[in-house]
C-alpha cells in the first residue's frame, strides 16, 4: 500500500463547478502539505502549502488538512477550462523537508 | 526572475548507456532535488543535495547517482540504463538554508526514453 493515496481520475466538469480533489496517508509523521499544478508536458506548479491540520484560502483555491483522518482536501471554486490539468498531492514530515511523497494524481477536465 | 531550467529536455538512449542530464536552479536558491515521474509510480524522490552536498536519498538503485558543483546547478547520471528507467526526470530547486524548504519550484523536465 502507498503512503499516499490519490485516486486518478479522470475527474470531468462544467465551468462553473465547485471541484473537490482529495488524498489520504498513512504516514503519522506527515506535517506539511502541499497541492501541485501538472499541465501536460510541464513540471509541476505549486498551488497551496499548508503546515498540519487547518484550512487555507487562496483565490478561487482552498486546502484542508484533517490529520485525525489523515485526509487531505483542495477545493476549487468556479471552475475554469483553464484549469484543466493533473493536481498531485504531496506531503513530507518535519525534518526532511525537501523529501516530498506525492500522491500519483488526479486528472481533471474542466469542459465549457 | 528565470525558473529551474533543465536540459536537454528529450532524450533517447539504448539499455546498457549512461546519461547525464543537467538542472540549473532559480538564482538565489541552494538546495536541488531530483524526482522521477512515470505514469505507474507517480514521482518519485530521487536526491537532494545542499551546498554540494547530498543531504537527502530515496530508494533507487546505485546506477542513479548526482552531484551539485559551487554555482548550485546540478547533474544527475544513471548508469547501465534499463528500459524502467524511462521516464519524466524532474528537477525542483528550493530557496531556503540548511533546514529545506517544503516550497520547491520545479523544471519541465527531462523525458528520457530507453529502447
């Protein structure tokens, strides 16, 4: 089993829509969380970084961690075609701070 | 300011080569790691090396082994090269001190495809 979990999609909306992109882990010592951008045949752009549980806005974005569940959120409010595009989950514990564990992805399609 | 440049962007090599694929990091920042990203595993921690050194290392095999010189760029080189080794190589450098920083601003890539 993975440490991190992220179901591959591929996820397809509206414009418009409310997306709701999620992660789950097993890894306790996981402290600091983070959301990635991945557009095809880019690198990946970091969106939100969050330390342990809470929650963050950004914009249209929004990051909830909840470490009693070991589940992780990013909401994306009106959703955009713009958008489209692989988010990775990626998480790492304190101490090894450049040592992340990404989640393999979900895919998402925002249709017009 | 430039982002992570990486280069080359594409390669193609047959098993038993070796390769040397080369990062250089925003300006300013110190600490380079390396990922591999396939469709199957996802990406990957390769390395991460801080002011020359290699301060972190994941669970690959010796053929793949990096460096990091004075001026912060970074090679990385996988030897004896074997047909999973192809694969999207992602660098991603970081701008804070000794601790790491969990704000890593990553390349486009080296897609590397071993016939």
């Amino acid at each position: 089993q993975k440490e991190v979990e992220q179901d591959p999609g591929p996820l397809s909306v509206p414009e418009g829509a409310i997306v709701s992109l999620n992660c789950t882990y097993s890894n306790s010592a996981f402290q600091y969380f983070m959301w990635y951008r991945q557009y095809s045949r880019k690198g990946p752009e970091l969106l939100m970084y969050t330390y342990s549980s809470g929650n963050k806005e950004d914009g249209r974005f929004t990051a909830q961690v909840d470490k009693s569940s070991k589940y992780i959120s990013l909401f994306i409010r009106d959703s955009q075609p713009s958008d489209s595009a692989t988010y990775l989950c990626a998480m790492s514990p304190t101490g090894t701070a450049s040592k992340l564990t990404f989640g393999t992805g979900t895919r998402l399609q925002v249709t017009l | 300011k430039a982002g992570v440049t990486q280069t080359p962007r594409y390669l193609i090599k047959t098993r038993g080569q070796q390769v040397t694929l080369s990062c250089s990091p925003i300006s300013g920042h110190r600490s380079v790691s390396w990922y591999q990203q396939t469709p199957g595993q996802g990406l990957q921690f390769l390395f991460e090396y801080f002011s020359e050194t290699q301060r972190n290392k994941g669970n690959f095999p010796g053929r793949f082994s990096g460096r990091q010189f004075s001026n912060s760029r970074s090679e990385m080189n996988v030897s004896t090269l074997e047909l999973g080794d192809s694969a999207l190589y992602l660098c991603a450098s970081s701008p804070r001190g000794p601790r790491g920083s969990h704000e890593q601003f990553f390349g486009p890539g080296t897609r590397l495809t071993v016939l």
